[in-house]
C-alpha cells in the first residue's frame, strides 16, 4: 500500500513569530503539557524557518551473553531551536539575548533573562492538510551571533533552548514581513570615543553565549509512544556565566591609540535607517570594556587587498532597538 497522504512544501510558505512571556510556563512541579498560548504574532524580522530538533537521548543497554545490543532505555529528553540566518529589521527580540544584570528577578525572566515563545510553522492559506504549526515555551536564548559585515545586511544566528514544544498547534492564517527593511551597513557606524572608525572597518562578529544548563529530569509522563511533551525534560533551564567573544577585520592596520593592552572604552555598533528624524528603526550594540588581545595581518596576494584582524577580550554588552526619537 502506497501512503497517500505525504505534503511537499517550501520554506517561503513558513513562518515565524514571539511573544515575551510575563512568566514561566512549565514549572518543575508541572505534570501536565501547558496549552498552546494565543497572540504570539511579533515577526522575528526576514529570517529563514528555524531548524528544530527532539532528542530522546536513546541509552544502548549491552550485557554479557550477547553479542549485539540487548536494550534501549530512554533518557532526559531536550528540545532545540536553532535560527542560522536572521536580516535584522527589528533587533527587539534580539536584545533578549543579553539577560537584565540590574534586576535578574525580573517578572517574566530567568535569573535576568527573558523567557519567549516562539511559534512556526506553514501558515494554513496554502491548505488545511499544508498548514502545521508548533510552539516553542519558556525559550531562552543559548547564544546569539551578530554579523556586520562590509556591504551586507546587518545579520543574527540563534540558538534557543525551550523548556517543551508543543505539536499540533494551530497554524495562522497570513503573517507577512516586517513593515521595515533589514538594517544595512550603508548605515551602520562603529564608534570608539567619539571617533568613527568605519573607514578602516570591514567587518565584526559578536557572539553572545548564556551557557544555559538544564537541571534534573521529570519522571516519565504516558506510556511510550504516548507521553506528554514534558515527559522527561529538566526540571528546569537556568543562564550560566555570560561570555562575550568579539572578532574585527580591517582594511587597514589600527591607529596608534588602539594598539595597546588598554581599555578600549565602549565600543559603539549602530545602524538606523536612512532618513532623518523621528520613527526610523534602529539596532545599537554598546560593548564595555574592550581589551585587544590578538592582532594579526591576513596574508595577501598581489591581486587581493591588504587585510587586518584582531580578537577582543570583552564584557558587558547592552543590545538595545527601538524607533528614533
């Protein structure tokens, strides 16, 4: 028998949409699958459909007496989103990456970092059997890579831990794009003490890492085959220490003032739209405390541009997005 029920569909049919949580979901003491939540809508901005992944965390059991595998024994279940390709119109969701160190018990926060659902799926206009959609609760996020690079978007990669994912939620309808164009770097500037370096600037990459550790693992919940989506995932998901790895590329060698083991400052990363005045979008970086540590020059032949490099050692990043005053 043929199976006859099999959808073929395109990543453009997807979608992918948030909403800020004002608290956590599944608690350790849930026993029960949450229900899906309403009014997750907020565009992550032009990204692709993120890869998703369930790992049931399979233990082969060998024993003497024979010579193959004797047994499976089912492990701590995990949940994983993964967004490798985000043009930044809206860095709003963004700016979760970084938790809140000022008040890290903040409603709706983990130890200072915000809790997201994330839905995605193929919206149902192409068809009730086309359409899918699932949700991702009390998401954090694990890591978030920031890429500026010379005559390119402005670009984000995402790697996000959910506490569950629900399946068989119902898809939306029609979502669209983000009313704004990606963040460019045309308008980007890159600024140390009042000076724009930009000229000499070809590129920098940030990457923010959280460490999210998951804790304990909840009993199984349903026979196999039939448990709920929280059966056997940690009993909670907590930020470890914050590291900050951050990487530039020249087209030309530093100034002087830049080239020793002193404090940078901050460093400045903004891009807006084009325009002036007020309600233009805009994605800004502050990074604190910027220490060089390698600084090195790319080899070059005599068809290629002369190149520079350097890693930083850094701490205390802000991300902060919004509209122009």
């Amino acid at each position: 028998m043929l199976y006859t029920n099999g959808q073929y569909r395109v990543g453009g049919e997807g979608y992918l949409t948030a909403a800020a949580q004002p608290s956590a979901l599944v608690l350790p003491t849930a026993l029960a699958d949450p229900s899906p939540r309403t009014g997750v809508t907020s565009l992550l901005g032009f990204c692709d459909l993120p890869s998703r992944q369930k790992a049931e965390s399979l233990q082969p059991v060998e024993t003497i007496g024979m010579m193959r595998v004797a047994a499976h024994n089912v492990g701590q279940r995990t949940y994983q989103l993964g967004v490798s390709r985000v043009l930044v119109a809206d860095g709003t969701w963004l700016a979760y990456a970084v938790r809140n160190h000022q008040d890290p018990d903040a409603p709706g926060t983990v130890r200072g970092l915000q809790l997201i659902t994330y839905e995605y799926g193929t919206t149902s206009e192409y068809g009730a059997a086309v359409g899918w959609a699932e949700q991702a609760l009390d998401g954090l996020i694990n890591s978030l890579r920031l890429s500026y690079q010379e005559g390119q978007p402005v670009t984000a990669n995402l790697d996000i831990w959910p506490a569950v994912i629900l399946e068989g939620v119902t898809p939306q309808v029609s979502v669209g794009v983000p009313g704004f164009a990606p963040l460019h770097w045309v308008n980007c500037t890159w600024m140390i003490d009042g000076v724009d370096y930009k000229p000499i600037l070809a590129g920098t990459d940030i990457t923010i890492t959280n460490n999210l550790i998951r804790h304990g693992m909840r009993n199984q919940r349903g026979a196999l085959g039939s448990e709920a989506a929280i059966s056997r995932t940690a009993y909670a998901i907590t930020p470890g220490p914050e590291n900050l790895q951050v990487r530039h590329r020249f087209r030309d060698d530093l100034p002087a003032a830049l080239r020793g083991t002193a404090d940078w400052g901050t460093l400045t990363l903004r891009a807006e739209q084009p325009g002036t005045g007020a309600g233009r979008p805009f994605f800004q970086v502050a990074i604190d405390h910027n220490y060089l540590d390698v600084r090195g020059g790319d080899a070059a032949n005599a068809r290629t541009p002369q190149m520079w490099s350097t890693t930083n050692l850094a701490y205390a990043i802000e991300l902060t997005a919004g509209l122009t005053g």
